[in-house]
C-alpha cells in the first residue's frame, strides 16, 4: 500500500532552513562579541602591562640618576683629594730645596742690604727690602745668578724707589747721621741645584772654542 505525505513538507523545509540560519547567525554574533571582548581585554591588559613597567622604569632612571651623581660627586672629590696629594708632595719634595734656598739666600745677600718679604708661587719668587746705595742691588742680581739654587727671572730688577723713609742714627762720635732707604723689589726662579763645576767647564770651552775661531 503506497503512503502519501499530503503535509506542506516544503515550508517545514524552509521554516527549518530558516531556524538554523538564525542558529548559525546567534553563534556568529556571540562569538565575534565573545573574540572582541577577548582582544579588548587583552589589549587593555598589554596597556597597563607597559604602563606599570614604564612607571618602574622612570623610577629606577631617577635611582640611576641619583647614583650618577653620586658617583660624578665621589669622582670629583676624588680629583681634589688627588690635586691635594700632588701639592702636599710637591711641598714635600720641595721643602729641603726651600730650606737651601732661604740658607742661600741669607749667604748671598750683601751687607746694606735687608730683605723684607720672601714670596713664593711655585717656582717664581718676589724679594723685596730696603738698601742705602743702589750699587748694592747689581751684587744682588749678580750673586742671584752665580747661586746653586736661584735665578733671575727675565731682567730680574722689577722696582727700585728712593722715596721711601729716612732713618737717624747717632755715630761713635755722637753725630747725628741720616740715611736714606730705597725699596727695591727683585724677581727671581728657584731651580734645581747648578753644578758650578758643570757650568765653569762649560764656560771655559765655549771661551776656547771662540779664542780658536778668533785665530
């Protein structure tokens, strides 16, 4: 015996068609929803992720920085505890040479003669006083330059004033006597000790070698 399905089988087909459609459409939107929300989550997590490590970063650059200058302070202080040391053993080297030099000094200085102030900068020495007679200054220089230890720096002669005071003094014989000071300064080079034998022998051949070109 045949069977007839005499139902409207097409509309159930379309109706069901329709249904999954609609199925298929909801799943599509709750996923798309589902992986925005995701990416969104996972974005804003990215952003405070970076945020937070670029707050650690900014305040690790400021500990750096602090540590830099501490350590541009320590460095420098250092630089002048070194510069220090350098002058503390350049006096100590130079202190025996000073002491020859103040000895040679007091040798050297003619009498009329008085010397008042001894300065010294580095190398380079001022030497002021007063004397009677202004010849007395010439055997000064002179006996600067045949010195061990000292030098004339440039021309050597930088002041001389006879303007200065006028002293009385009473003689053997009771007469009043006045005398005239005059100021002079004189600058001069503190050197390492001359060999005068050295310098002599040096002389003398020069003087012979221009005795032999004179012949």
């Amino acid at each position: 015996m045949v069977k007839i399905n005499l139902l409207p089988w097409r509309e159930e087909l379309q109706r069901y068609k329709q249904q999954e459609f609609l199925v298929s459409l909801g799943l599509a939107v709750v996923i798309t929803c589902f992986l925005f929300a995701l990416g969104y989550y996972y974005i804003e997590g990215r952003k405070t992720y970076q945020s937070q490590r670029n707050a650690y970063l900014e305040v690790e650059i400021v500990k750096l920085d602090k540590k830099i200058a501490t350590i541009k302070d320590i460095n420098t202080k250092k630089n002048q505890l070194r510069d220090k040391i350098k002058i503390i053993e350049g006096f100590q080297a130079n202190r025996s040479e000073i002491i020859h030099v103040i000895d040679e000094l007091r040798k050297i200085t003619p009498r009329g003669i008085s010397l008042t102030s001894f300065v010294q900068k580095k190398a380079k020495i001022t030497l002021k006083g007063f004397l009677i007679a202004n010849s007395e200054v010439p055997l000064l220089m002179d006996a600067i330059v045949l010195s061990a230890w000292l030098e004339l720096d440039g021309t050597g002669l930088k002041a001389v004033d006879g303007r200065d005071r006028r002293e009385q003094k009473e003689n053997e014989i009771g007469q009043i006597e006045e005398k005239k000071y005059s100021k002079f300064t004189i600058l001069a080079k503190q050197v390492k000790k001359k060999d005068k034998n050295k310098e002599e022998d040096a002389e003398g051949s020069d003087n012979k070698e221009n005795s032999e070109e004179s012949e």
